[in-house]
C-alpha cells in the first residue's frame, strides 16, 4: 500500500428526529434571543428536502426609562437578524441539518431589567 490513498465511504448516518430537533432549535433561540426555551415555540418544515425553521418567541428589552443608560444590543430589526443568522448557523452545525431558512416572530417583549452594582 506505499503512495496510495485509501478513502472511507460514510457508514450510516445519524437521524433527528423532528421532536429532538425542535428542542434544539428552541434552546439555541433562546439563547441568541435572551429568553428561557420555555417561552420559544418552533415549527419545522421540509423544503425540497431542506430544513425550513419558524421560531416564535418575545424579545428582551430594557424598560423604556432605561434605553439611553445602559449598552444597546442594537436595534429590533438587528437583532433579529442577527439571531436569525446565529439560530441557521448553530443549528446547522449542531444537527447537521440543511437549513433552508430562518423565520423569527417575535411575539411580544420581555422587560430586562439591567444588574445592579453593588
């Protein structure tokens, strides 16, 4: 066997279930979106064979007294994009799913409220 390569053809594959899936992407939401798993409801769809993801979920804000005080995460379309970028690419990695698509709804605002110093 001097000077040859020899390649290995995959043996099986691993399956998701959808259910496994679901879990994933509602942990990986959260945190790119700051709110618990509990408040992300998700729903998956096949795409031409292709993994298309629909989050639901609120969004954590600062209270509005708050917005000119403290570090700014950007605005609400920023940060939806972003998440949106960060859920495909996670997911992704952690599934080895084909993303076709992210679509985020946000469903209402979660109020937070900055750490005290003490």
């Amino acid at each position: 066997m001097s000077g040859s390569i020899e390649t290995l053809a995959p043996r099986g594959r691993t399956r998701v279930t959808a259910r496994a899936m679901t879990r994933v992407v509602s942990a990986v939401a959260a945190e790119s979106l700051g709110v618990k798993p509990s408040q992300v409801s998700v729903d998956l769809a096949d795409t031409a064979g292709r993994l298309d993801l629909t989050v639901s979920t609120p969004l954590r804000v600062l209270p509005s007294d708050q917005v000119g005080t403290a570090p700014a995460d950007g605005a609400v379309l920023d940060r939806t994009e972003r998440a949106q970028h960060d859920i495909r690419d996670t997911v992704a990695t952690l599934t080895g799913a084909d993303i076709a698509g992210v679509t985020v709804r946000l469903t209402g605002g979660k109020i937070r409220w900055p750490k005290r110093a003490d």
